[in-house]
C-alpha cells in the first residue's frame, strides 16, 4: 500500500480530552462529545480502502483496538514536532502519499479523505482548512520540515502561515474545503444534540 492515513487522537479519559469544552459543558458531556467525534472518525477512515492506517497517541491505549489499524506513540514536543515526527516515521516505512488529521471534525468523512488521497496524485501537498483558522488535514508526497516550525499552534494562524511556507517554497498545493473543527460549544452542530 502507498497511502497512509494517520489519526493524532488522546485515549478517552474523562477531563483529559475536549478541556475547552469542558470548560462550559462540564468534563463528562465533554468525554462523551470526543468519544462520539473519536469512534466517528475512525469508522471513516476505516472505510477508505486504498489506504493504510495508523493511530498516533500521546500515550498508550486500547481505544482504537476494534480497528486494525497501526499504533504508534507520538514523539516531540509540541504539536509540529509531533506531526513532523509522524510524518517522517511514515515516509521512511516507505509511504509515498500520507495524510494526518486529527479527530475532532465531525464534517470530515470517506468521501474527503479520498478526495485528499487523489489529490496528492497530483500535488505536493494538500491541506483542509478549519473554520478556526488551523487546518483539519494535511497532506504530502515527501517531509517538508518547514510545514511545522515557527507557528503559534492552535491559535488563527496556523493555516495562513501555512500557505506561506507553501507559496515561498514554490510547492503546488491542493486546498479542500473548509470545515469545522470542534474546540468549543459554538462549534457543536445538531448531531450533538443528543450527547449535551
């Protein structure tokens, strides 16, 4: 298999997931929002059939046993060294196309991350931008350190500095369409309802 699939994704522990949720609904609706959003998003990615896929935790955890996917622990210190990391251990099993996204974004299904796979047929990288000024996906055909260093993560302008690293290295990028990542209460659509 050439495409890898990789989920960053926190074992389902109550008041350590969704904190900024939990901050308005309370840890246990937060848990349960981040449960229904995590097993989402694996199900997803498991339908993607012409891909590999793996699993990258701050910590050790059974959560995504029920699938068949890798497991790998993350390394760095901050989210782009984490991801950079991720990205390299990928690339060096011999991958050619991967895509990293996180677990926190109820819009993304099988049909965006295929898109994104047969995007990088043609592009170099291809990225998701989130309603928050981050991005939801990122994908590439080979490491590009400079994707991950120098940013303020999880503020407005991750994505924006993003596309700069891209346009200054001259690198032929795909966008996909804007979604939303859930951070907060604001961002909770209708599905939601029956988890708050």
């Amino acid at each position: 298999m050439e495409n890898l699939i990789l989920i960053f994704a926190r074992p389902p522990q109550l008041g350590k997931v969704k904190t900024r949720l939990a901050a308005t609904l309370g840890a246990e609706k937060a848990l349960r929002i981040y449960n229904f959003l995590l097993q989402k998003t694996l199900s997803e990615v498991e339908k993607v059939a012409n891909a590999d896929k793996a699993v990258f935790s701050p910590e050790a955890g059974d959560f995504a046993k029920s699938y068949n996917f890798f497991f790998q622990l993350q390394q760095g210190k901050d989210l782009g060294e984490k991801m950079q990391n991720a990205f390299a251990w990928a690339f060096a099993q011999g991958y050619k196309r991967v895509i990293i996204i996180g677990s926190d974004c109820y819009e993304l299904d099988e049909n965006g991350l295929n898109s994104a796979l047969q995007l990088l047929e043609k592009a170099e990288v291809v990225i998701g931008k989130a309603t928050d000024g981050g991005y939801y996906l990122l994908g590439m055909k080979q490491l590009y350190q400079n994707l991950f260093v120098d940013k303020r993560w999880s503020t407005d302008s991750v994505f924006s500095d993003t596309i700069t690293n891209l346009q200054r290295l001259g690198l032929h990028y795909e966008l996909l369409p804007t979604l939303s990542d859930v951070d907060i209460e604001a961002d909770l659509g209708d599905w939601a309802k029956n988890l708050v």
